[in-house]
C-alpha cells in the first residue's frame, strides 16, 4: 500500500513486516559499547549502592541514565519515552519507571554532603572525603594515568555547557 505522494520526490510505503525500528537513531550503538567494554559486569563488581536485590540490577539503573542522557532527557518522567520503545525493549534495554529511577538515585543521597547548603543557591558537595573512602580506581573502570604518581577523578555535569540555563 502507498501512501499518496507529496512534494519532495519519495513515497511513503507501509510496512507490512512488523520490523521493530527506533526513534532513538545512535542508541543501539551507545548500547553495544556500554556491553562490549564490560561496563555491566564491572559496576555489579565495583559501584553497587543497591543494599537488596530488586527488579532492576545496578547495570540496568546506569544504563538507563546514560542512555537517557545520550537522547537529550531533562527529567526522570523522560524515562517514559525509552520504556516505551519496543525496538529498544527488544534490544534488551531495561528502563526502570521514573519513581524507581528516583529511588536509585536517592541511593546516593549524604545528609553529611549536605551540611553548609544554603537555600535557593547552587550547591556543590566536595567529593574528596567520599572519593578516598571509596578506594583507587579498578582496572576496569577506565583509564587512569600514574605517570606522575598522582590520580584525577573526574565528574561528568550533563548540564554544563549548555546555552540558556
């Protein structure tokens, strides 16, 4: 069946083979390298702050962020639009609800990283204390240089950069 042709010089054809296609064109390839570097087996070793198994493995909370970002989400409701995806479902992408992600994340919350803040102003809590206490980076956890004797942590701010804000 076609569908009646417009200006631009294509026609729109329907596809009767129910082939699963993504709106989210580059994910599938962000996915892959997330798996390949062994990044799923590395965070269940090293990065758990999940005290109790649940539906969700830590893997699957990190991934779902990254992915998230990597689509230009703003907020956890955007989860809505990956978990609903079939094509990405199928492609073994476990995206949490937007109340579960909340959940995870309140993981991390210190009340002592909090002490100083003061209301209605940017905040941002020192890492170092919690930096040492989690110990020297594994191997798998990425590349680090000790050529100079020293280490670097690096934080990555999804906002920075951005016009506008």
């Amino acid at each position: 069946m076609n569908i009646a042709q417009g200006i631009l010089p294509f026609q729109l054809l329907a596809d009767p083979s129910k082939t699963l296609i993504t709106s989210f064109g580059g994910l599938p390839l962000l996915m892959e390298t997330f798996r390949a570097l062994g990044l799923p087996q590395a965070i269940g070793k090293h990065l758990s702050v999940l005290r109790r198994p649940g539906t969700y493995e830590e893997a699957d909370y990190r991934e779902s962020f990254l992915s998230l970002f990597a689509v230009g989400g703003e907020c956890l409701d955007d989860f809505r639009r990956l978990r609903s995806d079939a094509a990405l479902e199928k492609l073994g992408l476990q995206v949490p609800s937007p109340g579960a992600a909340r959940f995870f994340l309140n993981a991390f919350h210190e009340d002592e990283a909090l002490e100083g803040r003061k209301d209605h102003e940017a905040f941002k809590p020192s890492f170092r204390k919690r930096l040492k206490r989690r110990g020297s980076p594994s191997p798998e956890s990425g590349r680090h240089s000790e050529s100079h004797g020293e280490r670097a942590a690096l934080e990555c701010d999804p906002g920075f950069g951005r016009h506008g804000d």
